[in-house]
C-alpha cells in the first residue's frame, strides 16, 4: 500500500512534466548553395505545403527575395490562402537569404540574377517537385530588382510582385532607368504578370511608380497582365506584408471559387456573361470543371434576394433551373430561396424548391411541414394532409424536437 501511495505521488509530480514537454517549432528547412557566378555559399530557405509528401504532383513555386526577412510571411500565405480561404493552390516557398551590406550589392548587379537562373532554379527543381510556374517577390531594392528581372530575363519568372521598388525612375543599372529599359522591351514577349505598389507618402518611391503606372497605361502591352496599387494606411517598412498577400492572391486569379457580393456589383462586372467567362478561365487554368459550384450560383441568388429583386431573383433561378444548386446547397440557403418565393406570392416556384430539397434529404420531416404549410395556404388541404402526416412520421423516426409542432399542424386541419 505504501508503494502504491509512493507511486501515485511520482505520477502527480511528473505528469505535469510528461504533458508540457517543449519542441522546436521548425518551418520548413534550410540548405546552402555553393553558388560558382557569386563564388560563395548562400543560404536558401524552403518551405514544403502540407499536402507535398502525401502527393506526386507538382507545386507552383514562391520565391523571396530578403528570406532572412521575409521567408516566415510567404510560409504564412501558403497555409493561410490555401487552407482558411482556398483562394489560391499550395505553394512551396523558397526564401533567398541576404545579409547586409552585401544586399545592396547583390540588387545592382546581373550575376545575382544568373545564379538564380543558372545556379538555384535548377536546384529546386532538380531536388522538388516544382511546375514552371515561378513567382518572384520582393521589397525596397529587391523590389526593382524584381522589375529587372522582368526586364532581362522576362521568360524566368511567370509572375513578378514589387513592394516598394525602389529606384526604379532614376539612372541605376546601366544608362537608363528601370522604366526605361522596361519601355524599350513592351513590344517584345512580355508574357507575364507584375504586381507593383507603394504606400501613401513614400515620396522617395512613389514617383517612379507612378512614372511605370503612367508608362504602362499609355503604352499597354498586348501580353503583360499588371496591377499597381497605392495601399492606404501603410508606410514604407509594411508594405512588404499587404503585397505578398494581395500580389500572389491575384497571381492565382480564377482559382477561387466565383463570388461577388452584392448585386449592384455583380451587374457592373459583367453580370452572367462575366460569371461565365470567370469559370471558363477557372477550368482552363485550374482544371475546375467549368459548371460552376452550387455555392457560388447560390451567392448571385442571393445578392438578388438582398437587393430585395425579385424580377433579377427569377432571372437567376430560371438560369441554375437545369443545375444541381439546391440539391447541392446547406438546407437553410435552399430555405432561404424557397422563402423569397413565397415572400412574392411565387408558390409554384417554392413548391419546386422544397421538392428538390426533400428529395436530396429525404429524412428531414421540416421540409415535408413547409409544403404542408405551402399546399395549405393553397386550400388544397388533402395533400397538406399528407405532406404533415410524413412530417411527423419523419420526426418520430428522428427524435427530432419539433415533433409536436408539426403534429399540431396536422391536428389542426
């Protein structure tokens, strides 16, 4: 007995101990690259998503520019866009490591730009499963370099994010200016994507992103897809953060479901002919079949019933008649539309929803009550009767607790 109560206080004393035991927090992992171009070692970062060892396929890849700075933000985004909002597919995510002062230096000289063509590119996908699908990020200086390999090697990356990219308007790299040399090249292959930005008040930036904004805009190339945005509420030191998140989100552009909110919006777009054309791009980039999701057929309905439009309500309706919508939507939404009808004196129109919906989930005895109530208001009383009577059948089976409110429905006929 002495031995048990001696082992029992052992127990209290080291379990606390067992169930609080610290372990490193790693992200992702880190390997040097005896680069031959810069004749010295640079330390690479890389970040694996969570689906890459349970797959064979290959991932779109991030690359960082300043990873000792900023590897942590883009490990951050491929969890975050992928796993809480799905706007964008998993990414792996390499982070090129810099150290000061030679930062500077590396973004003023080509051979940086060759190692990681010639040196790291074939690194990571030699060692990675990687697509070609390349997207280079970076800040401040890094930022126009980022531009300049827009320039020089336009074909190396498929996507190319500048936060703050300065100098990019003044005499830096050769005789000319970033924008430039990038004017000279706007009729060439320009294949690609920028997304470029600065904060309100950067005035040692914000004139040479307004010159590229003003150069762009008067001189569009057929080929180069591009965004520049001054983000409010930001300053020169975060404006690396709203970038990456808001530049690989619209990198990715199609690969979220289709929605937009409110119906005034919805019509400005293009209405039916942009939700169309959107899922057409969706599947041909994405491989998404090209039918919509019931859900964001759901989201134009219900902009409609919002707006309180019921002429645009039944123009939408009668457009998803032939799809899987109801069938495929949580029971409150299908409710939702169902009501709307009814809100309208539209009965036939409720009755077809409730019908779909309690063939999709012919269990659920509230459904059978509403087409009692609807057949009901209709003073069609014998098939009401029938649909309460089920009502009830349904609700006994189930235990469901509104049991006695549907009996009394049925009694009270």
């Amino acid at each position: 007995m002495k031995k048990l109560i001696i082992l029992l206080v052992m127990l209290v004393v080291i379990s606390p101990v067992l169930y609080a035991q610290e372990v490193d927090n790693v992200i992702g992992k880190k390997f040097s690259i005896a680069s031959k171009v810069l004749a010295e070692n640079r330390d690479i970062q890389i970040y694996l998503p969570e689906g890459y060892h349970s797959s064979k396929k290959k991932y779109p890849v991030l690359y960082i520019l300043d990873g000792q700075r900023l590897f942590t933000l883009g490990v951050s985004l491929s969890q975050s866009l992928r796993s809480t909002v799905k706007v964008t597919p998993e990414f792996i995510v390499v982070g090129i490591n810099n150290h000061y002062p030679d930062r500077f230096n590396n973004f003023t000289e080509s051979d940086f730009l060759t190692f990681i063509e010639k040196e790291l590119l074939p690194h990571v996908e030699q060692n990675y499963r990687a697509t070609d699908e390349r997207i280079l990020f970076g800040w401040e200086y890094a930022g126009a370099y980022v531009i300049e390999s827009l320039i020089n090697k336009p074909t190396l990356f498929s996507g190319h994010i500048a936060a703050s990219p300065y100098p990019i308007a003044e005499t830096w790299v050769g005789e000319q200016s970033r924008v430039a040399q990038l004017e000279s090249k706007l009729n060439s292959d320009l294949d690609s994507y920028l997304y470029f930005t600065v904060s309100e008040g950067e005035n040692g930036v914000i004139g040479g992103t307004d010159k590229l904004n003003t150069l762009l805009t008067t001189k569009p190339s057929q080929s180069l897809r591009w965004t520049y945005r001054i983000i409010p509420d930001e300053e020169h030191l975060s404006t690396a953060h709203a970038t990456m998140f808001q530049g690989v989100k619209n990198y990715f552009y199609g690969y979220q479901s289709f929605q937009i909110s409110g119906l005034e919006q919805f019509n400005k777009a293009g209405g039916l002919k942009n939700f169309y054309a959107y899922n057409k791009l969706r599947a041909q980039r994405f491989g998404f079949a090209e039918q919509a999701e019931p859900w964001s057929m759901f989201t134009i309905v219900r902009n409609a019933i919002r707006a309180d439009n019921f002429e645009q309500f039944d123009l939408f309706m009668n457009e998803f008649k032939s799809t899987d919508m109801i069938e495929k939507i949580k029971l409150s939404r299908g409710n939702l539309v169902a009501e709307y009808y009814l809100q309208n004196k539209q009965y036939q129109g409720a009755i077809e929803v409730y019908e779909i919906m309690a063939k999709a989930n012919p269990e659920n005895g509230r459904i059978q009550n509403e087409l009692g109530d609807i057949y009901l208001s209709l003073k069609q009383k014998a098939i009401a009767k029938k649909h309460y009577q089920r009502a009830v059948e349904l609700a006994k089976k189930s235990k469901d607790k509104r049991l006695n409110e549907f009996q009394q429905d049925l009694d009270n006929l």
